[in-house]
C-alpha cells in the first residue's frame, strides 16, 4: 500500500462517516414533515420485518403531515402498529387505504432530548473519524516500517492525515449546530 492509497481510503472512510451522520440526522424528527422520519421503521409483512418505503409510498404533501400510501391494502394494520410501536411519538390516522400522520409540534422537553440525541451521534462521528485517523497513521508506519518511506515523509504523512480528520470533525460540527438550531426553533 502506497501514501496515496492510505489518504484515498482514510478520506473515502470519513467522507462516509460524514454521508452517515447526515441520512442519521435526516430521521432526527424536527417539527417538520420529512419522509425520511420513516425511513428506520420495520413493517411486520407476513412473517418478514420490512422497511416501510419498500410496501408504500411515502410523502410530505403540507409541513406538518405525512401521507403513507401501501401497495397491499393488507398491510395498512401492520404500517400503523409499526409507526405506533416506534419512538417518533406519532399517531397514525387511517382513512380507507391511505394512513395519514399528523406531526404535532415538539414540546420544549422534548427538542431539549433531541438535541442531547443530536450532539451523541455528532460524538459518535467524531469517534467513528478519529478511529479512521489511527488506522492511517498505522498503516503510515507499517510503510515507513518496510523502508518503503522515510520518517519524514510518514510526518508529513501524518500531518496530512491530521488536516483530513480536523476538516472532517469540523464538517460534523457544523452539521451538529444545523440540526441542533432546526429542532430548537419554533
């Protein structure tokens, strides 16, 4: 493995961390309608857990209301268990084949406990990058080991790893303060 080929993984493996951290964020509910509030939630189809946007379509057709449409009228009974037995606190609504779900407004305690959920996946991103830092920096070694580098060319290395993880785990800072600033406002 070459120097080139650590820092193409090292920032291949944070630039996902970083994907991650946003499709997570896009399920934090914030007061507003967003399809992908749904997107963790697991139907029990005929003996099988399913993802819901795999048997229904779901949309945003006004901000604070989602409309679930199911390709099997059977499944209609186990998409609202499903979203009721979730921990989005919402209240599916059936009206004939179509499910309908008002998203109330948070109350103050519960954007205080959103956000607490927001700064721990924003930690474990930071986590999840620095661990992608160590593992370059091992590899880094294990070429300077074989002779293949010299220690001032894995320093640099190094430094250059550093500069990849500090813009990452700034990047995941300001997405934190974005999501933290759409759950608290009105």
């Amino acid at each position: 493995m070459s120097v080139k080929e650590v820092m193409r993984d090292a920032e291949d493996r944070m630039k996902k961390t970083l994907s991650t951290l946003q499709q997570s964020y896009a399920t934090v509910r914030s007061g507003k309608a967003s399809v992908q509030m749904l997107d963790g939630i697991r139907v029990d189809y005929y003996g099988t857990m399913t993802p819901l946007n795999q048997m229904a379509s779901v949309s945003s057709p006004e901000a604070h209301l989602l409309v679930v449409q199911p390709w099997d009228k059977e499944a209609v009974d186990g998409i609202v268990r499903a979203i009721q037995t979730s921990d989005l606190n919402l209240n599916p609504q059936v009206d004939g084949q179509i499910i309908r779900i008002p998203i109330p407004a948070l109350t103050e305690e519960r954007r205080k406990e959103l956000v607490k959920v927001v700064k721990k996946m924003a930690e474990e991103s930071k986590v999840a990058v620095r661990n992608i830092r160590r593992d370059a920096n091992d590899s880094l070694k294990k070429i300077e080991k074989s002779k293949d580098i010299s220690e001032d060319q894995r320093a640099d290395a190094e430094d250059e790893v550093q500069t990849l993880t500090d813009q990452h785990i700034e990047q995941i800072d300001d997405l934190a303060q974005d999501k933290e600033n759409e759950v608290m406002q009105v």
